[in-house]
C-alpha cells in the first residue's frame, strides 16, 4: 500500500519543521506580466507553478491547488493541473499534494471522481463536500492511502447561512455536527481531516476540543485576515501540530515582478517562522 496521506503530512511536517501549506491558485489575471505576454495561459501558470515549487519545497507540508484555476482553461488548463501535481511528486515526491475540488454528489458520480482525482490526476487528498452525505462519499472515505479533508466551516463570508444553523436539540451548529460525525463515524480507515477556516479562531478552538487530534486543514490566512496567533492557538493538536495552514495569494503572488518566486520563498519563510514561533509561546503558556 501506498503511503498514508496523513503519514506523509506528519513526516513532511516533522522534517521541513512547517505547518504551512501553499495554495497553488494560479489566477492567470495575477500571474506577472512578463510570462503572460510570451507564453499561452496554461504555459504560463505552468512556468509560474514550476518556479513557486522550486522555490518553496523544501518549507511546506502541503501544496493545495485548487482546480477552478486551471479548468477555466479547457482541456489545456487541465493538463496543466496534471503537469502540476506530476512535477511535485517528481521533484518533492515526500510533499503530498491536496486537490481542492469540493467533491460532493450521488456515489456512482463519486466513484468517478475520486478515479479522477487520485488515479488520474495523481492527488493524494481531495476536499469534499458533506451535504451529501457519508453513504454518498463512500468511494473517497474507502481510499485509505488518501486524504479525504471534509468542509466543516469555511472561510468565506456568507458561510453563517448554513454552516451556523442549530441542527441538535442541543443548540450545536452545523459545523460542529460535520466535525463531529467526521472524526466519530467517517473516519474509520484514519484518512479523515476537516476544513476549518482561520477567520473564525474561537470556532476553531471549540471544533479542536470536539475531535480531538484530527488533521485540520486552515484556509484564511494571509489575504482573507486570518491571525496566525489566533489561529495557532486554536488550532494545534496535543503534538503542537496537528494543522496545514494554507496561504495562497499572499505567498504565490506577492510579488508581480520577474523575482516573484524569490518573494514568494520570502512570505513562505515568514509565515513557518510565524507559526513555529506561536506554536512555541502556546506550549510554554500551557506548561507555564
């Protein structure tokens, strides 16, 4: 069998001494001029992927991408995407690679897509929707060398609309019933995580208390406000870890300029150093 994502995760984590996982969201409009005036759109994000790797994979856990970026391109894009995930398992073959799909339909559709996903485009975790259900999931929660990161409560404003409802006689909000039945019931093979965003820490400290030392996957920092002290805080296992604290635009583009990939190693190291130190100050605070 293959190695297990989480496995993977934990060792990548261990040896780059990192939580942080980047978000390869390779907007062709935020992609330097220089590449998208020489090279075709998926030349380009592909030359642009290839440069921000080179230069950050020796400090992530994680590389995220999320497939809207790339199937706005058609059948290009798409190979495109595939050539991504190939140059990571082929020059940083110990850093996994997540698929930010939000897969979420009927099983016999799923089982389609997690062939897609794992089997085709080669990723080693997907995010999934769970309106569906963990009968309708089956085909990704029985692949139990993969990753299967669950939406819990999501980062983007309007998320409230549902995921804070009260659905328990007890007063518990969506959110936390998916994170619960996620680490009780779904995560039986231990290929589980759930999706909790940076800008809601108090949540994320309420959902760390109910699952325990389940992998959290923390979309929010950097562009969309999230505080890593905040979310560290929150977030971190028994183990001090137990998180990959994804950053995209505020790493990949943080600079529009041909020393982009050198900028980006730049916010990469910051963000590591951030989170290591806060991770530090939390375990004396609570040894204290």
């Amino acid at each position: 069998m293959a190695t297990r994502f989480w496995d993977m995760v934990e060792a990548r984590q261990i040896e780059a001494s990192s939580l942080v996982c980047v978000g390869l969201d390779s907007d062709f409009v935020q992609i330097p001029e220089f590449l998208k005036k020489s090279l075709d759109p998926d030349e380009a994000i592909f030359a642009f992927n290839r440069a921000i790797i080179d230069m950050t994979r020796d400090l992530v856990c994680a590389y995220k991408l999320n497939w809207a970026f790339y199937l706005v391109h058609g059948a290009k894009g798409l190979q495109c995407l595939y050539d991504t995930i190939a140059y990571i398992h082929r020059t940083a073959p110990t850093v996994p690679v997540i698929l930010d799909a939000k897969f979420g339909d009927i099983g016999n559709s799923n089982e389609d897509y997690a062939k897609t996903a794992f089997d085709c485009l080669g990723a080693d975790a997907v995010t999934v929707s769970p309106y569906v259900g963990g009968l309708a999931l089956k085909p990704f929660l029985e692949r139990e060398d993969k990753g299967v990161i669950v939406l819990a409560r999501t980062s983007n404003p309007g998320a409230e609309e549902f995921q804070d409802r009260l659905v328990t006689e007890d007063g518990e909000p969506q959110c936390f019933y998916v994170a619960k039945q996620v680490a009780n019931v779904w995560n039986e093979k231990g290929n589980c995580g759930i999706v909790v965003g940076a800008t809601r820490p108090e949540e994320l400290g309420l959902i760390r208390l109910l699952v325990g030392d389940l992998p959290i996957l923390v979309p929010g920092i950097g562009a969309q406000g999230g505080d890593i002290k905040a979310t560290v805080g929150a977030g971190m296992d028994s183990n001090r870890r137990g998180m990959m604290i994804n950053s995209s635009r505020g790493i990949i583009f943080a600079s529009d300029k041909e020393d982009f990939a050198a900028v980006a190693r730049e916010e990469a190291i910051k963000l590591r150093d951030a989170i290591n130190f806060y991770c530090e100050e939390v375990g004396h605070e609570e040894n204290g």
